[in-house]
C-alpha cells in the first residue's frame, strides 16, 4: 500500500513548528508550483491545509497527513525527513518515483490537484 511516511526527527521539528495552532493541524504534501508556469518537476513542499474528499490522510503522533491520491499515484511512498547539510535545516519530502511534469496534468494558473 502506498503512504506516507515520516521520520522521528521530521515528526518531532513538525511537531515543535506547529506548537502554536489551536488544534491538531493537517499537513499536505503538495507539488510546488511556479506560478503560472505550472508545477516543477519532482519538488514537493509542506503546508498546513484542511482535508477533502480527494485525500488519503494518515496520522502520525497528533498530526494528520494529506496528499492527494492523486498525487500519490505519481510519487509512490512519500518520505518526510528532516535534515542539516551545510548548516542549515529543515524538511526534505521524498518520493519513491520520479514525477515526470507530463504526466501530471496542470495548467498554468490553477491548482493541479483537486
């Protein structure tokens, strides 16, 4: 079945970011777009979204985890890690396949996953 995945260093900085909000937030992994020139080819990013019907979610200590089933389809297994290289921090999100832009199906100025 395909997932995904955190680690206990991603989940505990994820956890740590996010102290603030006054519920459990959702996370989403999504594709990075680059604005009305589509979406780039193999970047995915982190953000704090609301769930819909066309997720899978997972939980992962008091997080809940999104990404499109869509976008799953694409990826395969989707790893969220955090790491130091060069002094500087933060998370990486990686993907069992490569995402080829083509198959992926977005328009410019619209949202490729809903």
């Amino acid at each position: 079945m395909t997932t995904i995945n955190i680690t206990p260093l991603a989940l505990t900085n994820l956890t740590e970011f996010l102290a603030g909000q006054k519920a459990a937030p959702s996370v989403r992994v999504h594709q990075t777009s680059a604005g009305c020139s589509g979406p780039q080819d193999g970047f995915l990013a982190l953000s704090v979204d609301t769930p819909n019907d066309f997720d899978f979610k997972t939980t992962a200590g008091d997080l809940t985890l999104l990404i499109s089933r869509k976008l799953l389809d694409v990826t395969g297994d989707v790893t969220i890690d955090y790491k130091t290289v060069g002094g500087e921090s933060g998370f990486v999100v990686e993907t069992q396949k490569i995402m080829p832009v083509q198959e992926l199906d977005c328009g410019g100025c619209t949202s490729c996953f809903e």
